[in-house]
C-alpha cells in the first residue's frame, strides 16, 4: 500500500492530558505486576512530561509540523469570497526560505491571482481543497460548457475588462460562491512580461509565461501533488497584449527542473493548463485534465515522463508536444515518454462528473506541433486510449526535424477525422535565414486499433522532401468509408504553406491510405475495413520511393481497385488480399486491382 503523502499536523497526534494519563483504570496497572522501581519511573516520567507539555485551548490555533506551511497562517481564508493572492504567495516564500517544504491547503476553496511558484516547494491540495482562479467566469466559453453562466467572481476584486468568453453552467459543482467579504490583494494577474525574443513567431500565448495562475520561471525542485484540484474559472481561452491583468492560462513554467506534478486535477484551464517550456526532468502522473482548450503543450523539454492521465479537451489538443522560438532559440523535445493515458472530447466537466457527453464532436488528441522549430527526438507513445475526438497528428512544418518515433498499443474509438496524419509542411514560422525546411524519419507506428473513424490516414511531405523510414504495423482500422467513383480521380493540392491539419487537402481518392513524397514505406499486417461500401482505392501513392506491402486484408468492393500508384519507384507486395504478388520498378500511373 502506498505511504500516505498527506502532512501530519501536531494536533492529529491526539496526546492525552496528564489528568487523562493518571486515571486510566487501576486493574490494568495491577494487572501489569509492576515492581516499585518500575512505578518509580512512570511517575518520574509523568512529571517531567508535565514540565514541558500543556495540553492546548479549545481555540488554539493548529501549528504545521516543520517543513509545512499552512496559507492559513498567512491570513488566508480558504472561503472562495475573500482573495487569498497574498497570503497563499507569503507562505510560498516562507517555505522557500526556509530552504524548502510543503505549502498544505486543507479542504477549502481558495481564490487568487497570480500565484509565485518557487524552488524546493511543494504544493499539497488535499481531499477538498480547490485553487480557484479569480475573476469574472471565463473558462466555459470555447470548451462548450452547458447552460448559462453562473459562476461569479469571487470577492469584490474582479480582472480588468477584457474579451473574457463567458463560461457555462458548472456540470461538476466547483464554481465560486457568490460575492460575499472584501477582496485583499491584488486585483489582477501579473502582467504579460516582455519576452527578449520576441512573438513573431509564436502565439501570444506562447509567447509570455506571468500572465497566469500559476507559474514559476528559473526554478528548480517544485512538486505540485494530492487529490485537490485547480478550477481555471477566471481564465479566458484567449487573450491578447492589450489585455494586461488578465490571466489565460492555469500553469505555465519557463526553463525550469525536476517538477512533478501528481494526482490532482485540473478544471477549464484557459488557454493551456498547463504550458512548460524549457522544463527538464519534468514528471506528470495520474493528472486529470478537464477543459476548455490545451491540456498540456510540453514545449521545448527534455526528459519528460507523462503517465496514467486523463486529458478531456473538446475545443482543442489533449497531450501537445511543441518546439517554438519563446526561448529565442529552436530547442528541441526529447527524451519523452506518453503512456497509459487517455485523452477525449467530450463535454467540458463530463469527465470530472462522469457523464461523458458525446453530444458534440470535438478535438481532444496527441498531437506533436503546430509550432514545430526545435523538433521532437526519441519520443514513445504506448498504451493509450483515444475516445470520441481526433486522432494521432505528427506534424513539422517550422524546420523541425522529427525522429526516432515509436506509438505503439493505441485504441481508438469514434474518431472524427483519420487515426493517424503525419505532415511535413513548408509553413516555416521562424527567422527566414536560419529556419531550413522540415525533415520527418524513422517513425515506427504498431498495434493501433480504430473504429468508426471518419476518414483514410494521411501522410504526406512536399515535393523535394519526403518523410522517410516509415514503418505501420499490426493495425487494424474500421473506417466509415461511403467515398465515390468521382472522388478516385482527385488530386489533392499541395497546400505547402497552409496550417497542418486533417482535412487540408480535400476530398482524397483513396479509402484507407494517402501517401504523398514519401521514401522507405513498410506496412505490413494491415486491416482495412468499412461501414459503408467505397468507391475507392484503398491505398493511394504519390511520389513515394521504396513501397513494401506485406499481409494486407483490405476490404474489396466490386470493380474497385486496391492500390492507385503515381508516380512510384521499388514498388512491392506479398500476401495482399485479392491480388497477386506484385513487383514493380517504376510506375508513373496506375492501379492494381488483382
């Protein structure tokens, strides 16, 4: 059984008074046969007990042990009326004088403002215990919470005026109580810094770190843990620099180490709940994530362990690995792992109060970029759950070079587009004389399972850079199907420079698989099949180099063929349903049926 992490309080010890020592009963002290020098030293030990213990007042105050620091110490309130922005950052600071310790928030709800993360502190939110995010509600607006709003600031302090999106009516009984005593502290979020590197080419969001609830820059050694939970309410999903004092975004921690966060969840988060980059040595285990837009976007890190998550976010990605300029530099991710996660879309607040509201197609995903300048290295994904959302998306279109990439042992349910879109892209968001174009190679893809999915997988570099050494494997795919005769004979734009996502394209003239500018293709142990009947090849290729196809069963139709080539070098098949083997050289066009 795991230790329970929970401090312990002087008063959870329950010491009897010396009255209460003196009159437990006579029998049991006869019964014990104690000789006269053992009496002797109980009662010597009893007095000096007396000299140095007064059992406390009724009223007395409950002192953290050492290494604790309770907020409300500090003159917090824990009431989600009163602002409790400087009590909770004096004992931060206290802890973090003290060369380190636990800052425990019991059972409460405690509103604030901008919140100072510091090195060699810990968080705890117990059983109860809810970091609310001041201001007018905000976080229902793009995650498409149910109702009107209700929720209200807390205290008399609100966020300056700014395009806040109002949120909806709370599905999981977390909103602020109405206003009720004075607000103390500041009445804003912390002011978007100035970033040297400037936001040419990132989102504003990505650009500035203090404009947030939570966050921490150059810090090291911060945990934030327990079953408590982290209600964004006061959070816009988006905001922009003419929006000073308003926060978009739950936790946001720049060039920071060894950071774990654990078992708490978070709730409509704004625009990221969670935006690190340059974090290392960074662990996320057993979080939940229930929100309306990013989960989490890991942004330029290393050595990160992502594990046991469960990530709902209907209005954007779920699990986001990104690689931008926020650090005036490219830096890549690398060294991370995803598994035993689940990421979904459906309803904000449906999978904290377990209702699951599939009422509305969202996005939810794993999805590597868009902003994409620093790359992504020796990732795995294994072992996880995509449920009512998009699928897997990798995607380089900013110079980034993706490589040694291994997802394995994925179940997908009601994806609404494909299971898998890989995309080497020519948008190039960074400086015009250092920014080269993108390179996708050595991506392993194995053991996917996906039903009900909206449409073929797409992968596709540009011409004169292809995505190499791709292999799928052991896959099996129910898709939707329903495409025409008509639709066969499309060929897609190139679309270079447009913003990466499944659907850019068009309608394809495949059924299962879109391959475009690739080089070293291998699939083998493949299955296709469809709800509808389709028209279609299932597999279309573009200027691929090196195509291996090996024991595939792709569901047939009459008069439909299996592969339309384009443009095709080293092409080969063996053990493919319905046709024989085939080995072809070079093909500029055409289709193999049998």
């Amino acid at each position: 059984m795991a230790a329970d992490r929970r401090p312990i309080h002087k008063k959870s010890l329950n010491i009897p008074s010396l009255p209460a020592f003196f009159s437990c009963p006579q029998p049991l002290l006869k019964g014990a046969h104690l000789k006269t020098r053992n009496i002797a030293l109980v009662l010597a030990t009893a007095i000096a007990l007396a000299g140095v213990y007064r059992a406390p007042a009724a009223d007395a105050p409950n002192p953290a042990h050492s290494g604790s620091f309770d907020p409300h110490d500090f003159g917090a309130v824990g009431d989600g009326k009163a602002l409790d922005t400087d009590a909770i950052n004096k004992a931060i600071d206290a802890a973090n004088a003290a060369g380190g310790g636990t800052v425990y928030f019991r059972a409460g709800t405690y509103a604030a403002f901008s919140i100072h993360l510091k090195s060699n502190v810990t968080l705890y939110l117990d059983q109860g215990a809810i970091l609310l995010a001041a201001g007018p509600a905000a976080g229902g607006g793009r995650g498409g919470a149910r109702g009107p709003a209700t929720a209200t600031a807390p205290g008399t302090a609100t966020a300056p005026a700014g395009p806040i999106l109002v949120g909806g009516s709370d599905p999981i009984g977390a909103k602020a109580p109405p206003a009720g005593s004075p607000a103390a502290g500041p009445a804003a979020y912390d002011a978007a810094e100035p970033n040297p590197a400037g936001g040419n080419y990132q989102d504003f969001g990505h650009t500035h770190f203090h404009n947030s609830f939570l966050w921490g820059e150059n810090i090291h050694d911060i945990s934030i843990l327990g079953p408590g939970m982290i209600d964004g309410n006061g959070l816009p999903t988006n905001s922009g620099p003419g929006n000073q004092g308003v926060g978009n975004k739950a936790l946001s921690l720049r060039q920071c180490r060894n950071v774990t966060l654990r078992d708490f969840s978070f709730y409509r988060g704004g625009w990221f709940c969670i935006l690190a980059t340059g974090v290392d040595n960074f662990t996320l285990d057993n979080v939940k994530f229930d929100t309306n837009r990013d989960g989490m976007d890991i942004d330029s890190c290393k050595n990160v362990r992502i594990s046991n998550c469960y990530v709902n976010s209907p209005a954007d990605d779920g699990i986001c690995l990104k690689s931008d300029y926020a650090l005036g530099a490219p830096r890549a991710c690398e060294n991370i792992t995803i598994t035993n996660c689940q990421v979904s879309a459906f309803r904000m607040g449906t999978l904290l109060d377990g209702t699951y509201d599939r009422s509305r197609a969202g996005t939810g995903r794993i999805k590597f970029g868009t902003e994409s300048n620093g790359g992504f290295k020796n990732i795995t994904i294994s072992n996880c759950v995509f449920d009512h959302c998009h699928g897997l998306a990798l995607e380089a279109v900013d110079g980034a070079i993706i490589e040694d990439v291994t997802v394995s042992n994925i179940a997908m349910r009601e994806i609404d587009n494909c299971p898998i879109f890989i995309r080497l892209g020519d948008r190039r968001r960074g400086p015009a004389e250092t920014t080269p174009i993108a390179q996708i190679r050595r991506v392993n893809i194995s053991n996917i399972f996906a039903s009900s999915s909206g449409g073929p997988c797409q992968i596709s570099g540009i011409p004169g850079h292809s995505i190499e050494d791709l292999m799928i494997s052991n896959v099996r795919f129910a898709l939707r199907g329903g495409g025409t005769a008509a639709q066969a004979g499309i060929v897609p734009p190139e679309n270079e420079k447009t913003y990466p996502e499944p659907g850019m394209f068009g309608q394809l003239p495949c059924s299962g698989f879109f391959f475009r500018h690739v080089k070293n293709l291998e699939m083998h142990h493949v299955d296709v099949t469809y709800d509808r009947p389709d028209a279609r090849p299932a597999i279309a290729l573009f200027d691929v180099a090196g195509a291996d196809f090996q024991h595939l069963k792709l569901q047939r139709f009459e008069n439909v063929p299996c592969f339309a080539l384009n443009g095709v070098t080293d092409f080969s098949t063996q053990f493919v349903t319905s046709i024989a083997d085939v080995k072809l050289d070079k093909v500029e066009k055409q289709v193999i049926s049998k």
